[in-house]
C-alpha cells in the first residue's frame, strides 16, 4: 500500500533548489495522437478502421494489414503485467534523479503489450492491471500499470506525483477571490489540502456582499491585493510570493454580455481583454519565472498552472462576443505560455467551462455550471495532470460540434440554435 | 504699487517663503482608488503606468513610462460639460475655460468634526452662514473647499468608506449648493472625498446636486484634494489648470494653494 504522503519538511535554505530536467520529449507526429488524448485524460490506441487492429506504438500503417486509416479510439487499459523491472540505472538524467524506477510490460486485453511504468501498489507480474495514459513532466504522453482497484493513498505514489499536481500540502494562488467561483475554487482547495490558498483582491471596497469574508476566515486562506489590470500590482505579489507559489490558478476574469452593435465605445470590450488577455501576460511574465525555477524543488514542487477560460474561446458566441474574443486571445496566449513552461516542466492547465451559474449569465437559460462544479473540475484537473478540461453538458457539446466542423458550429451559433 | 511690481514682489514672496505653495494633490498612482460605478455601466479607468523602458534593452539610456486614466482620476477637475445640465453652456470643456478662472481665492469651511462622527455628513446652509460670522462673507468668485480630513484616510477601503447600501463620504446639501451659486456666485466647490457630492448623493433630490447644480451655473468642481488642514479659513489663492484636451469634461490636474505666511 502507498504510504500516504506526508508533510514535507521545511526547506534547507542554504542548499541549492534542484533545477528540472525534463524527460525525453521527441515523439513523431503519429505518436503525438496518444499525447492528445492523455492531454484530455483519455487512453488511445489507433484501431484500424480496415481490420480492427488494435496498434502500438503508434505508426502510419496498420502492423496487421497495412491500412493508413488508423482513428485513434479510447481503451479500456484492462490486461495482464505480463514482466517488470526496475531501473537502478539511467543516463538520462530525469530518470537518474529519480532512481529506483519501476517498469513493466503489459499485454493489453485488446491485443498488444505495452511498456509501462509501474503504480507502487501493483504487485509482482503476472498481475491484473489497468493501464492508464498521463502526461509526464514533459508532456507527452506515458502509460502506467495502476492496480485493478482503487486503494488508499494511490494519488500519494513517488511517481504518480512526479506526472500529477495534487493540491496536497501545496502552495495555489487563486487570482480573484472577489467572486463566487473564485471563493468555490479556494474552498476546493482547501479540502483537497492545500497548505496555504493566496486569494487575490481587486478594488477591496466592492467586497460588501461578495462572500469574501466567508472564505477569509479559512485558516489556510490569506488575502492578497492583486489587480492583473495593475503591472505594478502584479510585480508587487510575485515579489512577495512568487518563490513560495506552487500554483497558480488564473480565474480572473471581466465578463460583460455585449456582441458588437449592443455597446457604443470601447470601454466594455477593452475591460474584458485587460483583465483576461494582458492580465495573463502580466501574471505570466511576473510568476512565470518563478515557478520554472522551482519545478523540481522536491515533493511539493512548483506543478502547475490553470486558466479559466471559456468554451466561448472555440468559436464567438455573438451575444456575449467581446468576451468570447478576449477569451480566444486568452487561449491562444495560454498556448504560448504551455509551450514556454513545459520547458521546465510545469504543466498548463486550460479550463473550458460553459456558462458559469453566475451574475453575467443570468440571461442565459440552463444547464449552467454551478461554481463548486468549476472548482471541482479545477482539483480533479490538477490530480489527473490533464492539459484541457471542459466541464459540464454545454461545454462537453459545443465541443463535440467544434471538433465535428468549426464551420458549421460558427453557423449554427450565429443563427442562434 | 503697479502691477509689474505686484508680481514681483509675488515671486519674491514665494522665493523666499514669505508665500508659501502647498500642494493639495493627491500623488497619481494604481493604489489610488477610482470612483465605482454600477458595473453594467462604463467606468472611469484608474490610473495605469506601464514602464517603456528602464536602462535596458527597450531603451538602455533612459527610464519612461506611458500611463493611462479618465478624465476624473486622481485628484481632477470637472467643468461643466461634465454633467448634462451644463452641456450647451459657452466655454464648458477644459479647453475653453477662460484661463483667468484657473486662478482664483478660496474658502475652506471646516466640516472635519463632522465628518468624523458622521460620514455621511452634508454641508448646510447654517454651516456657511456660520463660517461667514467667523470669517467675513464669502467673496464672488471664489473656490469653497469644504475640508473633511478625507484624505487623511490612506487605506482605500477606508477612503471608498462602501457598504451593502453604497458609499459614505461626506459633501453639500442641495440647498447648500443652490445658496452658494445663487447667493455667494461662487466660482465652484472642492471636496477631499472622490466626488464633489456626498456618497449618498444619488438619492439627494436632485440626484448629485452638487454636480446638477454648479455645472448646470458653469460652475467648476474639484475632487480627491488633500492637505486642505493647510489653509487659511480664507486668504488663500488657487492655481488649478486642467490638462487642456479637446472638449475634455475634466481632467487630473495639480492643485497648488499660495498661502500668505
């Protein structure tokens, strides 16, 4: 049984941080199909479309009868660890600092055997397990052998960590805790175990009746000023926290219901992106940095970093479509920001939601997500180390459609359907 | 004494600190709060600095920034076009304001206990009447600063000084206004607070009589001063020029006040 984690030790202050090296990153274009499905938290395997092969490692042609139509479709991970090892050796150097590593070969029920590293809790070979796909710390994709069942402490796993961000005695900046979500987020946090939640405030005066001071009273809870509108605010926090932050979590956000007919001026639209758009670039350049410097500063690392975006980023919903675009400028700088961290190691989460249930979407009918779903998905994301989540029936919908025909997803939704 | 001697004998004052300048500015920065509106509705931006470059490779000699705010942020001036009871007045806007109004005496009427035991406090009739019983009558012309200690809050929350049913700073009645304009033909009012009006004003009747009524006059405001503990109850004498932009419904701007001794 995983031995659960404990709290980590306070640091030497006078040893140096160790920095990150990352693992072996090269995949070929076929390979990187695994990568895209572990990045939603999906195990795939190309199936031939002609003769029903199932195939790896990933290649153009089918190994059974040389079809190039090979769709990669999601699978059960059931099978038997068929042989392991375990690395007392490496000369790379991500795996030569984390020696001894346990690897395993398992023949899948579905046909082929794969190489895997191993859950600590799965026994010796021959053993039934469930293979799994996450994305390790250079984000692509890696299979691993789990145990059949859940048991305790499993997320707790030496490796299983290096691939995840649990929230776990772990150190999360949430950005505006002025909100609903923002306060669900910090609350989700806190029960998932976090050891300090940094919640950011703008305009301070506006907080009577936000809700604040519920979670204010949270002893891991600690109020910050932050206004990502506010270069010298932002460089004003990271000073302050940015070498204690593990991660950070930019839920910040201005969100007003206007296409463009709906509002003379501006002063709406520019809201939205200095906040959604140059508040991340501001946020990012100034704890950026910091956080690649720590991500490989022992068991409570600096991991990761989550933005919430919207599924309005995929396609411009017209009545909220200032928004949408701020939204679609944010996801296209979140993908900058994934490639510049994933250098280091720290993983970028993008959080696609639908409508949130909150007071900008009030004219929108339901589903909508309640702000503890939000949040929730956030923690799961962090614990699953996926790269791109969308919670909730609309978002999971526009997206099957987006990814159907953005063409026809951007005609239906100008015609309102 | 002619005129010319007048002036330098003015800046020699000043040179040697026979006059005095105290500066009732509020220095421009992103701490500053900016007035709040209801969300849905457009808002005054803060004020914003983003470095240009800082002896580096943007611009390796030299250090500048580029900043952003409203026309009312900050310590600012607001002229009559500001509200629409003054809209088609003849030189209404910044840019047109006769200059020789920018420079002008000024009465600060003291309201600070009152403030402090009452942040919703308002400027009365009596409070003037009573200010010129001390202090003679107040001269056509002139600026009414009304001094709270407002500015002595330095926390912004305190400043904001917001609730579950709005903002509490102090400021002038609506006949308080009316009395000076109509009576005293004063050439505007100052407040230290983040508006000319009270916090409350809205539900003043008219909503803002402060703005309703002084720049319906063509009359000026002046908000988010400081330093007004300074000043002489009278005697004193502003310079106040706004920036001078097309059209513009205010701006920020340095208020300095020359003090006789």
């Amino acid at each position: 049984m995983t031995m659960p984690l404990l709290k980590p030790r306070r640091k030497n202050p006078v040893l140096r941080t160790r920095q990150m090296n990352v693992p072996p990153g090269a995949r070929s274009r076929v390979a990187l199909g695994m990568t895209a499905a572990a990045a939603e938290g999906r195990f795939a395997l190309q199936v031939c479309a002609d003769c029903g092969a199932v195939q790896y490692p990933p290649r153009e042609a089918c190994h059974a009868c040389l079809s190039p139509r090979l769709p990669w479709r999601e699978q059960s991970g059931l099978g038997t660890l068929v042989a392991e090892t375990v690395l007392h050796h490496s000369n790379d150097l991500f795996f030569r600092e984390r020696l001894p590593w346990r690897l395993g070969l398992v023949h899948l029920e579905s046909g082929p055997t794969v190489m895997v590293h191993l859950h600590g809790d799965v026994g010796a070979a021959p053993q039934p397990v469930r293979v799994g796909a996450r994305l390790d710390r250079a984000g692509q994709a890696i299979l691993i052998g789990f145990p059949r069942d859940e048991v305790p402490h499993m997320a707790d796993d030496k490796m299983l960590r290096e691939m995840t961000h649990d929230p776990k005695f772990r150190k999360v900046l949430v950005t505006d805790g002025m909100t609903r979500t923002g306060q669900a987020i910090a609350r989700a946090l806190v029960d998932a175990g976090a050891e300090i939640v940094w919640v950011g405030i703008a305009e301070p005066w506006k907080r009577h009746g936000s809700g604040l001071d519920e979670i204010a009273k949270l002893p891991q809870v600690t109020l910050m000023p932050l206004d990502l509108t506010d270069s010298r605010s932002v460089t004003e926090l990271a000073g302050e926290i940015g070498g204690k932050v593990d991660i950070v979590i930019n839920n910040a956000e201005i969100h007003r219901t206007f296409g463009i007919a709906a509002r003379r001026g501006l002063d709406a639209a520019r809201a939205e992106m200095d906040v959604n758009y140059f508040g991340l670039l501001r946020l990012a350049q100034e704890f950026g940095p910091a956080l690649k410097g720590r991500s490989a500063d022992g068991v409570v690392s600096a991991t990761a970093w989550v933005n919430l975006l919207s599924i309005f980023a995929l396609a411009n919903f017209a009545p909220h479509g200032t928004y949408s675009a701020s939204k679609a400028a944010a996801l296209s700088l979140a993908q900058c920001l994934r490639a510049e961290m994933r250098q280091a190691g720290i993983r970028v989460i993008n959080v696609f939601p639908g409508p949130i249930d909150d007071e900008w979407n009030q004219n929108l009918p339901p589903p909508k997500l309640t702000p503890a779903a939000v949040a929730g998905a956030i923690v799961k994301a962090l614990r699953d180390g996926v790269e791109d989540v969308y919670p909730g029936d609309v978002a999971q919908e526009w997206l099957e459609r987006w990814r159907d025909d953005p063409k026809v997803l951007e005609r239906e939704l100008a015609a309102g359907v | 004494m002619d005129n010319v001697q007048l002036l330098a004998t003015l800046a020699g004052a000043i040179r040697t600190g026979g006059i005095r300048i105290v500066d009732l500015t509020q220095t421009l920065s992103p701490d500053f709060p900016q007035i709040a509106l209801p969300p849905e509705m457009g808002q005054c931006w803060a004020f914003r600095v983003e470095e240009i470059s800082q002896y580096d490779a943007r611009g390796p000699g030299w250090y500048w920034n580029n900043f952003s705010c409203g026309e009312h942020t900050g310590t600012h001036f607001d002229a009559p076009i500001h509200w629409i009871s003054g809209k088609d007045l003849p030189h209404n806007s910044v840019d047109t304001i006769p200059v020789q109004n920018l420079v002008a005496p000024a009465c600060v009427i003291d309201c600070h206990e009152q403030a402090a035991e009452n942040p919703d406090y308002l400027l009365s009739v009596a409070d003037i009447e009573a200010f010129e019983a001390a202090h003679g009558r107040i001269a056509a012309g002139s600026w009414v600063l009304m001094r709270t200690d407002w500015s002595k809050r330095k926390d912004p929350e305190a400043y904001q000084n917001f609730d579950e049913t709005g903002q509490h700073t102090p400021g002038p009645s609506a006949e308080a206004v009316r009395f000076l304009i109509e009576q005293r033909d004063v050439l505007g009012f100052g407040s230290e607070a983040i508006g000319t009006d009270a916090g409350q004003g809205y539900h003043l009747r008219p909503p803002y009589p402060c703005h309703y009524y002084m720049h319906g006059a063509g009359r000026y405001g002046l908000q988010c001063l400081m330093n007004l503990d300074l000043l002489p109850p009278t005697g004193s004498v502003l310079i106040c020029p706004p920036l001078k932009i097309q059209k513009g419904s205010g701006s920020p701007l340095r208020v300095l006040a020359l003090v006789g001794a």
